[in-house]
C-alpha cells in the first residue's frame, strides 16, 4: 500500500514538472513578443528584438496599459552612446499584431521623433545575423 502510495506521489510530481516546464516556455507575453518578432520598414529584415539584444545590454522588456488605456510595450537597455555609458528607454504603441514607435530617450533625455528613428536605425543597421 505504501510503495503504491509513493508511486503515485513521484508520477503526480513528474506530471506536474512537465505542465509547469511546458507553460513557462516563452519568455515574454504575447505583447511584448509582438515587437520583439515584428519590423521596421527601414529594415525589414531584421527582426526588433534580436537587433536589441545585440546592441543593448541588460535589456528589459515589459508591457502595461497606459493612463491614456494605450498598450504599450517598453524597452530599457544599457548601451554605448557617443562614447560614453548610457540607459535608454524606448516605448512602443501596440494595436493588435501592430505597433509604432512612441518615445525614445537616452540618459532620460526625450529625443525627437527624427532622433529617435535614426536611433531606431543605427540599432538595426548594427545587427549581425
């Protein structure tokens, strides 16, 4: 009775091992994965978040639902910025399976918009497959 017992303890703790290792298999929610598989025009090719993982470190991604009840998905990373440390933070809008680049700052500067698509463009030109 005890082995039977102990048998089915040891199953039910392997089957409970198994959904959780297979629930936790995307590292980011499906937001965030939105622009992290999604593109640029200027660069169609690459995709945003291996372009970022490249060029920053310590990157963090993160969605949330603004006081203006606009998804967003928010980026931060450390990088090298004329040739000096630097944190930067870039903000996404996201509708459905689309997004737009919202705001971009670098050293909690806000950068304008034409700034912030040559930065956009700096980052993915950078990438090495």
């Amino acid at each position: 009775m005890k082995t039977k017992a102990a048998l089915f303890g040891i199953i039910s703790l392997m089957l409970i091992g198994i959904l959780i290792a297979g629930c936790g298999g995307e590292k980011y929610d499906k937001t965030v994965q939105v622009v992290r598989n999604g593109t640029f025009y200027m660069n169609p090719n690459v995709p945003i978040g291996k372009a970022f993982d490249q060029f920053f470190a310590d990157g963090k991604w993160r969605s949330f639902t603004s006081t203006d009840k606009e998804t967003i998905v928010e980026f931060t990373g450390e990088c090298t910025w004329f040739n000096s440390p630097a944190k930067m933070l870039v903000q996404f809008n996201v509708e459905g399976e689309s997004f737009i680049l919202r705001y971009v700052d670098i050293n909690g500067v806000v950068m304008s918009f034409e700034d912030s698509a040559s930065i956009m463009e700096k980052v993915l030109s950078e990438y090495k497959p």
